[in-house]
C-alpha cells in the first residue's frame, strides 16, 4: 500500500468511527505523525490534502519543517513528544501547538519565548492516564495550577486549547479505554471550571488505538506508522 492509499484509509476509518459513535462527520482531525520520515514523505501526504502534522523531537522537527513551513504556508505543525525547557525556543520557531505541556515551568519558559517572538501558540496538557506512559501530569492539582495561571492571565501568548494522552501500550482494549475515558471526564471537568478558557481539544489514538479514542470523544487521532510504515529508528 502507497502512503496516499494509507491516508485515505484511515480517512475512511475515522468516518466510520464518527458515525458509529454518533459524532458529527468532520469532527474528528487527522494528525500525520512524521517523526523519523523524511521530507518527500511528507509531501506525498501533503499533496493528498494532509496539512496537520507531528513531531516529538526538536532538532529533527526544526531540519524538516523549517524548509517546508516556508514553502507551504498552509502546512501546521504540532509537537507532541517531551519536551526539555531549554528546547522551548527553537519549539516555538517552528511549531503552532505544543501538546506535551506536562509542568508547569514549561509554561512560564513557552510564555517567554512567544512574547520576544510576538506570537501565540496552542498548548495542550499532557495527562498521565495510563499505568505504562512516563509522561504527562500525574497529580490533577498541579494541573489545576497551571489552569489557574491561564485563567489569571499570566500567559497572555498561550492558547489553552486542551488535553493530551497516551494510552497504555497492551493488548487489553478494556485498559485502553479506560484511559482515553479518564482523559474525557478530566477535560470535561475542567471544562466546566474554566469556561474562559477554550479547552476544546482531546488529542488521543494512535494507528492502533485511533477507533476507540473517537468512540470516547477524541477530537485529534495522531497517526504515524497506519501511514507512513514503520519507522527505522537506526537512522
Ligand atoms: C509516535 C507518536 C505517535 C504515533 O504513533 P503510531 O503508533 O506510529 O501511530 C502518536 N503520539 C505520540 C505522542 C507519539 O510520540
């Protein structure tokens, strides 16, 4: 299978799980997560219509898509893996979301890059809801802090778009959907103690979890290998 034929069935995927799952066709976003792919890969995509892409490493995030931002405007990149402070301001450069937020002095650093680039970005919160992920926020305290700070207007260049998850790495769909569902009651919490803020995206699925996280209110299915192959990390 071409990666142009991966794309458009996964499309297809996602639509069904849409209808099965009584959501409106449309509302569901498809993230095509590039990370060790190279950049005529990722054009291939681009020129079936794929615009919304994800990368989890600086360096590599930068030496693809600074070229391909500057050729394509119509191109968005998001950065999904974790993410170190010291990395935040060549992030910012090249990404128009950061979904691995997962403390708080990430914010403050975010904050303080934007404001000397003069420009907003998204941010979505990293939650840790499965027991096998490392990452993401593990106390809801904490996270109700940062959601706090953005409520105050201590970030006046962050946009608190929503929430991000891993689910668990297992066979075991009951497990899997149990994180993707303690992720949608969180966000649906939080949506109603911070109504200020926009808190409207739930980005969770990967290729072989992306069905079950539609059926449980994912709004963003971030997919690399159901597109691109598996990737050769001895590159
Ligand atoms: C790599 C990665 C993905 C994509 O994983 P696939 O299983 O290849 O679809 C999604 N989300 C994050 C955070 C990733 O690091």
């Amino acid at each position: 299978m071409s990666i142009s034929e991966n794309l458009i069935n996964i499309q297809s995927k996602i639509q069904n799980a849409e209808k099965k799952s009584g959501r409106p066709q449309g509302s569901v976003k498809l993230m095509a997560v590039s990370k060790f792919h190279p950049t005529e890969e990722i054009l291939q995509t681009y020129e079936s219509g794929q615009l919304l892409y994800g990368e989890n490493r600086v360096q590599e995030a930068c030496e693809k898509f600074t070229p391909l931002l500057a050729s394509h405007s119509d191109i968005c990149l998001h950065l999904i893996g974790q993410l170190q402070s010291n990395k935040v301001k060549k992030t910012v450069t090249v990404a128009s979301c950061i979904q691995s937020v997962d403390r708080i002095e990430l914010l403050y650093e975010i904050e303080k890059q934007c404001s000397k680039l003069q420009k907003q970005i998204q941010v979505l919160f990293e939650v840790h809801t499965g027991e096998e992920s490392k990452s993401g926020f593990t106390q809801e305290s904490e996270l109700r802090r940062c959601l706090e700070l953005c409520v105050n207007g201590e970030f006046p260049h962050i946009i608190a778009n929503g929430f991000m998850t891993m689910a668990p790495f297992t066979q075991d769909e009951s497990l899997i959907r149990k994180s993707f569902s303690t992720l949608r009651n969180l966000s649906e919490k939080f949506k109603k103690d911070y109504k200020e803020l926009p808190l409207k995206e739930l980005s969770m699925g990967m290729s072989g979890d992306f069905e079950i996280a539609i059926e449980e209110g994912s709004t963003l299915v971030r997919v690399g290998t159901a597109i691109f192959g598996a990737r050769d990390y001895s590159k």
